[in-house]
C-alpha cells in the first residue's frame, strides 16, 4: 500500500469544498499538456492556448477594478469555519427542511457549496445599493478575526460593519470585491437550470450587469426588470422623483432554463371572443406582419373571392407555404371585405401570460406595502428600513420556480423571502424551501428595532419567519379548533411550516489553529500538524458537543443540514450512528478509540461508509480499515 495516506493533510478535512483545487484537476484533465512533469500549472504554457498571438492586453474589451483577482481567489480558497445548529431558536425543526443561517455569507455559501451544489432553482438577493450609507463586507472574517468570532461568534450584540464611503479611492471597487467573492460561489449552487434575481437601484446597476456579465455570461443575461417601488411622487430631490429600482436577472445557463409565465387572469383573457363560432374556442387578432424585411416574404395573398392582398412593408410574419396551410387550418381568416387577413390566437393555447420587463401595481408591491407588512407582525412597529416586499418575491418565485424547488437568499435582511416562500406554498400547496443567509449586525441603539428588542438584524429575520408561522397557524385554528387535536392530522398542517436555524462558528477541531513553519518541507510539517491533532485534539473526547462536530464533519463531506442520525445497535463496543440526508448516507463514529471488534467487522462489511475521529485509529488499524473499505472509509 503506498504511503500517500499519510502525506495527506488532515487540514484539507476541516475545510470546506476547495474549489481551486477542483477547477485544477478539471483543467489538468482537459488540458494535461499544460502542467508539469511534477503536476504544476505551467502558466507559460497556458498563456500560449489562451493568447496565442500575443494580444497586447489594452486592445482587449475586459472589465476590471483594483482586488479582483484576490477577490476572485478568496471566492474558491476554503474555509475553517462550521455550522451549529441553535434548536432554541428553531421553529418546528422535524417538519421542514427550511434553513435560516446566521453568519457572514461568504463563508456560509462556502460551507453550503459541497451539499447544495447544483441544488438551488432560484437565487433572490437584495445586497447592499453602495448607496455611501450602507455596509460593504470586507471579507475578513476567518479565524484570526477576533472581533467576528467573539462579537458575531456568537454573542448576543452582534458585529459592527462600517459604512462603504464615496470619500473611499476604491468606492466602487470595494463593493464589487464584495459582490464579485459571493456571486462566484453562488453560481456554484445553482442547477443547471437555475436563475438569479439580484435587486439593485441605480448608484451600482451598470456595475452589477458587467459584473454578472463576468461572473454568469453574457450569453446568460435574462433581464433587467424595472420595479416600480413607490407610488409616490417625491418632490424634495433635486432633479427626478426616483420611483423605480432593478431586478437583474440572469441565467446558469440560458438554454436550460425554462420559460417564464404568469397565471392568466380574467384580465389578461378580456380581449378573446368567439364571434365565428370557431371550434377552437376564444381567440384574438395577432399581429400578421413580419417585424423585419425579408423579400422572400413579400408576396400577395389571393382570397377566395379573387381579390390580391398586398403584402406589408415588412412582409408577412409566415413564408408562402406557412400561410396557405395557417388558411387550411383555419388560424388565417379573411376580412369581410376581403381587404386583409386575420390571424388567431387561441386561448387555449396560452399556457400562461409571458410577463413584462416592467413591473408596477399591487401584485408586485411597493415599499410602504412592504413596511405595512412589518408593521402587522410587528404591533404597528416599523423595524426594519426599506424592506422587500413580499408579493414582489412571490411574482418571481411564481414564474421562476415550480412547486417543489429551493430558494436561496444570502443578504436576508428582514427574512421577505422566507416570508414569501411560505405565504405562496399556502396559496397554491407547494413544497418550496427556503434557504436565508443574514449576518448577524448590529442594530443601532437609537432605532425602533433595537428598542423593541432586537439586537441584530438577523434576530429580526428569524422572528419575522417565526411570526409568519405562528400567524398561519392561529388561522388554521380559527376556521377549525379541532384541526390539531390528531397527531396525524397536526403533523399535515404543520408540513413545511417551521425551520432550523444555524450559526456560523469557529471550528469544533482545534487542528485550524495549526501554522505550519516555513522553514521545514511540506512532509515535515504533516507530521508536525499529525502531533499537533494528537496533542490537541484528545480535549475533544470529553469537552466535544456530539450534534455539532457532527455537523461539521457531514456538511465538510457534502451532507445537506437536514440530515438524520439514527443509533446502530449492532455495534456493541462503539457508538456508531447512520447519518443520512436523503440522498447520501455514512455510518459515522465519535469515539475516541475504535475497538478491535469494531475494525475486525468493517473488513468483511464494506458496502456502507464509514467516518472516524483521527485520533480513535493507531496505524494499524487505519491500515485494516483503509485496505479493506477503500474510499468508502475516511478518518477525519
């Protein structure tokens, strides 16, 4: 057996997803003539495929700023960090797979791109405007950030963000290094077929096109809908009355995504009839005229009168052949007077109404809507500025998802998405989920939030979700007392109404804490790492919490958060859990030593995964258990 297994660094298994590292072997496997005999990148090399004909770099189109390849490194470098489930603030945690994480977003999405990778339908995002007043994280939050990990790590004041300042020299390029890091990890979580919706107004929209340009295609550019976000004139600005924001949208891949559709309304059917008594049912007149000039659709139509229809300026909408066949079939009718043709659309070929780029009216909310919303949960308090409307989050999860798809938010702020996701899967008995990032920031004292209680705006997510529940509920007992005195029929109405909440935390191993010395080989400083676990890590055996170094090892392995363990009871020397989230499954094993009985039954039991503590294993029994279980076998 060859030694590499114990040349590996046990670092890589603390951390989350290394997407560098992914995207190397991706290339190498693609492109092996690039790298060295050693397995390096040979850039040279590289520089050859990508610009062969030396292209002088300012005779290229590319936007750039000052931090964007150390924003784009950081966006794919792993992070330390883990995930603590807090039951006390959860609601209804078995009857739901809905997340609600506090913790800075970066390093969540980090967390979350193994286990939700290709997994997430519709992105929805509301990040900060660079408006000079608002925030923009800087990405230092690792496990040398000690005002992070003691303030945001989970205290109950939360962490203090300082504001994006125009007096700044790289104003705009701090927000784009901010954006830049997030939307590239993101884009890792979306499926194939996925969406993103990013709100913005119009200090950063330009910017953020460009970006998305960089970071989704070009090519994958779906929209910027115009959301008219006030109905009220303003006439203490200078020169216009602002009433209208973005919705930029942009696809994973713009060939896989499906069409977007409203609901038809009676509204939208009001202008089809059936005055010819067509068997097709209602129709209106379509437009026959091609909207580009083409010769070859520049012919005359004979009606059966005899009469010559002219074509238009354009031409037809059809070539020849399509038009006699549309008159056969009946879509193509003459006029009374002959004078002209008409074309049929059916209603019943409408599967829904193609919405508008335009996006104003009560179905899409406003912000005072939005704040009038707050202020219902809330006993008439306003604790959140310019929240998102929820009926502006459903009209795009109606178009852009279907019943059973994950949504993911990662700037939640006052929770309007989890608020929508739930408010539209009781209207229409979905089974969406929703997935809210907030960083746990800190409320100003002077505010109207923090007087009723709130520390941080991510207590404000988390209790306005909870209030929505708790809402839904009262209702359902209203219409029908008894509706909850069964456990079965309880277990019905509550399905999907709840969620767990989990906070961003230091790692449970204090391997991460580890510098290596820069004086000694790479070897050198394995095996001082290895002695350094040993050393360090027996704490873990009697001052470990069991539920959350489970977390950590299972989502650093791709488990998504709502798995489930389940006691083993074969096992009679160890404590051996089977932890599974649907899709994947492992037996899993915190002891601090693996009995002999234990190692001797996985040699001939090899078909289901096993996960260990490092330090539970001497050399031989790593050996057995390795030689044996193969890949299936891990020692973390």
């Amino acid at each position: 057996m060859s030694n590499q297994e114990y040349i590996n660094n046990p670092l890589e298994n603390v951390q989350s997803h290394d997407w560098n590292k992914e995207r190397l072997e991706q290339l190498k496997k693609l492109m092996p003539d690039l790298f060295t005999t050693d397995g390096t990148l040979n850039i040279d090399e590289l520089k050859k495929v990508v610009d062969p004909d030396g292209v002088n770099e300012t005779e290229r189109y590319e936007f750039r700023w000052f931090g964007k390849s150390n924003a784009k490194r950081k966006a794919f470098t792993p992070t330390d960090a883990t995930l603590i489930y807090d039951e006390a603030k959860s609601v209804n945690p078995s009857e739901s797979e809905n997340l609600i994480i506090e913790g800075e977003n970066l390093a969540v999405l980090k967390l979350l791109s193994q286990s939700y990778r290709e997994q997430i339908k519709c992105i929805y995002i509301d990040p900060p405007y660079n408006t000079g007043k608002d925030f923009v994280y800087t990405d230092n939050f690792n496990q040398d950030r000690k005002e992070y990990w003691e303030d945001a790590g989970m205290t109950e004041n939360g962490v203090k963000i300082d504001s994006n300042i125009e007096t700044d020299g790289r104003f705009h390029s701090n927000w784009l290094n901010m954006m830049y890091s997030r939307l590239l990890i993101a884009r890792q979580l979306l499926r194939e077929d996925g969406v993103i919706f990013i709100s913005i107004d119009d200090n950063e929209v330009h910017h953020l096109r460009k970006l998305c340009d960089d970071v989704f295609g070009e090519e994958n550019f779906v929209a910027s809908i115009v959301w008219k976000h006030t109905q009220q004139s303003k006439n203490d600005e200078k020169h216009f009355s602002r009433q209208f924001n973005y919705n930029v949208v942009y696809a994973k891949a713009i060939d896989k995504l499906e069409d977007f559709y409203f609901e038809r309304t009676e509204d939208d059917n009001q202008n089809y009839s059936n005055p010819d008594n067509d068997p097709k049912g209602l129709w209106r007149n379509g437009d026959v005229r091609s909207p580009n000039y083409r010769k070859t659709l520049c012919f005359d139509i004979i009606t059966p009168n005899g009469n010559v229809i002219k074509a238009p300026e354009n031409g037809w909408r059809w070539s020849e052949d399509s038009v006699k066949e549309k008159i056969l079939t009946g879509e193509i009718i003459f006029k009374n007077d002959d004078s002209g043709i008409i074309r049929k659309i059916y209603l019943s070929d409408q599967i829904g109404r193609t919405p508008e780029n335009l996006w104003n009216g009560q179905r899409f909310g406003t912000t005072r809507q939005a704040t009038a919303t707050i202020k219902e949960l809330f006993d008439d308090k306003a604790i959140f500025d310019t929240p998102k409307p929820k009926e502006l989050i459903k009209s795009i999860l109606e178009i852009s998802c279907n019943k059973d798809d994950v949504i993911l938010d990662f700037f939640a702020g006052s929770g309007s998405s989890g608020h929508a996701v739930t408010e539209l899967n009781q209207e229409d008995g979905g089974n969406r989920k929703y997935i809210l990032v907030q960083l746990p920031e800190t409320i100003d004292v002077k505010s109207e939030a923090y007087k009723a209680g709130f520390k941080k705006i991510s207590d404000i997510t988390i209790e306005r979700n909870k209030r929505v529940i708790e809402k839904i509920i009262k209702e359902k007992k209203s219409e029908q007392p008894d509706l909850f005195d069964k456990k079965e029929d309880k277990k019905n109405q509550l399905n999907g109404l709840g969620f767990k909440v989990f906070k961003l935390a230091k790692s449970n191993f204090p391997r991460v804490e580890y510098a290596p010395d820069p004086e000694k080989s790479d070897e050198e400083n394995v095996e001082a790492l290895k002695k350094y676990i040993t050393d360090k890590e027996a704490q873990l055996i009697t001052a470990f919490n069991r539920d959350e170094l489970i977390t950590e090892i299972l989502i650093k392995n791709g488990f998504k958060l709502n798995y489930t363990t389940i006691l083993q009871e074969q096992f009679k020397k160890n404590e051996i859990f089977l932890a599974s989230d649907g899709e994947k499954e492992t037996l899993i094993c915190l002891d601090g030593l693996l009995s002999e009985e234990t190692v001797e039954y996985f040699k001939t039991h090899t078909d289901q995964k096993l996960i260990v503590l490092e330090r539970a294993l001497d050399t031989t029994k790593k050996w057995n258990l390795k030689h044996y279980m193969g890949e299936k076998f891990k020692a973390f």
